[in-house]
C-alpha cells in the first residue's frame, strides 16, 4: 500500500565525496508544507546541534514548499521572518508552492485554480478565513479576500525566496536541476518542478544536488542528488541534513502516532 504514495527506492549509488569548506556548516530543512509545530521542533534540534558542534559559519537553507496542505501556513511564514532575523546566514528557496501562492495572489486564473486543487484551501483557512466562508466564494471573490488577509510582508518575504543555492560541492534547490544544462542556465521552472529526468538520472552531476519535492520514505542519498522531503504533512517527519566538511547527518522530527502516509505530489 504504502508504494502507492511514496517514490520507489532507487538502487545504492557508488560513493562519492562531497565537500564544503573548514569552518563551514549547513543545515538543509525539506518542505515544511503549512507544519508549524514541526517547524518549531526542528528549528530546535538545528539550535541545538549547532551549538553542540562548536563554532562555524553556519548557514540554514529552507528547500521551499513551505505552505499548503498543513494546517499552519500563515504561522509558518511568521516564524521563519522571525527566525531569519535571529541568524546571520539564513536562506530560502522558492518551491513550486510559493510560485503558486504568489500567482494566486495576483490574481492569476491558472495559478489560483491550481492553488485551491494542491492544498491552497489549508493556507486561506491559516490567515482566519472560516471553512463555512472559503466554500461560498467564487475565485474572484476569493483574490479579494486574500488581499485582505494575508500581510504584505508575507507577499514580499515570498517574492523574494533564491532559486538555487551552492555552496562547495553542492548545490541546493526545490525540485531537482536537468541533467546536461550548466547550473548557471538552468530554468527557474525546472528548479521548482522537474521530477522524472532529474530523478531517474544516474551519474554525477557537477555538483551534488540536495532537493525536496518528491517525497520519500527516508532520506535518499543517489550519486548526484540527497532527496530530503520526508512528506511532514503526512507523516509528521520533518528533516533536516547537516553538513560540514566532506560529513553529512539528519535531524527529524518524529512521526505522529497513526500519521497518514496518503499524500499527493504536485
């Protein structure tokens, strides 16, 4: 039942190392998706372990997708604008969700049909629309609501989220890079969206891609990519990969007791 829901594992890659510079430390956080309880949890553990590890130059990079589906988008993004404001290196990448949210914001046809099919419902619901009112309103209706609840610093604090992130030997992004186009001309809808080319893939790339987007089951360390989106929606599991040097380890979340695994990818 469960192979239904998350990706199958791939076959064990051959080794490879990867590195970042002495005296650096990164922690990668995999979609939040509207979790804010699990964001707080993990944000600790991230605390917490940085300290324990000794002085660096630590930098936390959140892979995007931090709203829809979970019950606490608004929330979500509160406490990320606070927690960017008490580190000195903290970055955030645009997930195909943001990319949404944002175009629903504006108003775009396409952009808001598909917000309230992939978990857009949950985030109005966030902002203290009742459900009883989101059923009533037509899509017109509904991007002037939103321009009524949401906070422009939560439009602006969207807008400006990066599209891809190296650091050393690795690269971060939401969804993945197309194999064969150079980093530097990779397209923005690609970074948010690709799945199959980048995931089927097999070999090195020229740098080693840590992503979410597709969720899996644990961790999934591939010879040119580290998969980290745990499902934290579902699941209750929200991870994190540190790295420093040519080391890599996970911080997660725990699951909830009877956590669904039923989700949908989009």
């Amino acid at each position: 039942m469960i192979s239904r829901f998350f990706r199958p594992k791939a076959p064990r890659p051959a080794e490879r190392s990867s590195s970042i510079s002495d005296g650096r430390r990164v922690y990668a956080v995999g979609d939040i998706h509207g979790c804010a309880d699990l964001l707080d949890d993990l944000i600790a553990q991230i605390d917490a372990d940085d300290a324990a590890r000794g002085a660096a130059e630590t930098t936390v990079i959140f892979l995007g997708d931090i709203v829809d589906r979970g019950p606490g988008s608004a929330a979500v993004i509160d406490r990320l604008i606070g927690y960017a404001a008490t580190r000195s290196d903290v970055r955030f990448l645009q997930g195909n969700h943001e990319e949404i949210f944002l175009g629903a914001l504006d108003g775009e046809p396409k952009a808001l049909r598909l917000f309230c099919r992939i978990g857009g419902r949950e985030t109005v619901l966030s902002y203290g629309m009742d459900a009883a009112e989101y059923e009533r309103l037509d899509y017109e209706e509904l991007v002037q609501r939103l321009a009524q609840l949401v906070p422009e610093a939560h439009r602006t604090f969207l807008a400006g989220f990066e599209d891809l992130i190296t650091i050393g030997d690795y690269a971060f992004v939401h969804a993945g890079v197309r194999p064969g186009t150079p980093l530097e001309d990779q397209r923005g809808s690609d970074l948010r969206w690709i799945r199959d080319p980048f995931l089927d893939h097999r070999s090195p790339l020229d740098k080693m891609i840590v992503h979410g987007h597709t969720v899996i089951e644990e961790v999934q360390t591939m010879a040119h990519r580290i998969g980290i989106d745990t499902g934290a929606y579902a699941t209750g599991r929200l991870t994190a990969l540190g790295i420093e040097g040519d080391r890599t380890w996970t911080l997660q979340t725990a699951p909830r007791p009877g956590s669904s695994e039923n989700y949908s990818e989009s």
